[in-house]
C-alpha cells in the first residue's frame, strides 16, 4: 500500500469556502475514482488554516491510473474552476507514503 498524503495550506479566511466547493463538488469525484480516503481533516493548533488528506492506493500504478481518469472527468473541472475563482490555495504539499516492514497498516 502507498499513501497520498496531501497538505493544503489556505489564505486567512478563505479554507471554509474551498471545503464546502470540495464536498459539493470535488468529493463526489474522488469519491468515485480515487478510492479509499483514509483521513480528511483541517488543522486545530500548529500551522493553522489547512487541510490535510490521506488517500490509499494498492501501487504507484493505481495511483496515476485513478488520478489520470480523476484529471479527465469534468465534475473536476467544474470543481476546479470553482475553486480557482476562490483564490484560497496558497500552497500545495504532497507526499508519498511507503509503509515500513512492521507498520500495522500495509
């Protein structure tokens, strides 16, 4: 397994706007293609205005084939625009997450 593990980080004031887009629009989408969320959630104390998720793949190969087809569907372009139109997104971090021989979760 492989995690995708994904750190928005938002202008002040602008987080509620993009996750209510994200859930009317976006979710559904991913929902649909990418597979299993493990983890969405926003940031209470550290680096605040953030959102944090954590999406499993069974490979790297199911990863670019569910974000491939994910890129390609219009429901997110549509989320994309919408979100766009937000100026929220400050910055993006991605990381991909290769778990350890005795890490509980495999």
């Amino acid at each position: 397994m492989f995690v995708d593990h994904r750190t928005y980080d938002f202008h002040p004031g602008k987080a509620s706007a993009w996750i209510d887009a994200y859930e009317k629009l976006g979710k559904p989408v991913q929902d649909r293609l990418l597979g299993q969320l493990l983890w969405f959630g926003v940031t209470e104390c550290g680096p605040i205005n953030q959102a944090v998720f954590a999406w499993a793949y069974s490979s790297m190969a199911d990863r670019d084939r569910r974000r491939t087809a994910m890129m390609a569907d219009p429901g997110w372009a549509e989320f994309q625009k919408a979100t766009g139109s937000l100026g929220a997104l400050k910055q993006q971090t991605t990381m991909l997450l290769k778990p350890t021989a005795n890490s509980p979760i495999r």
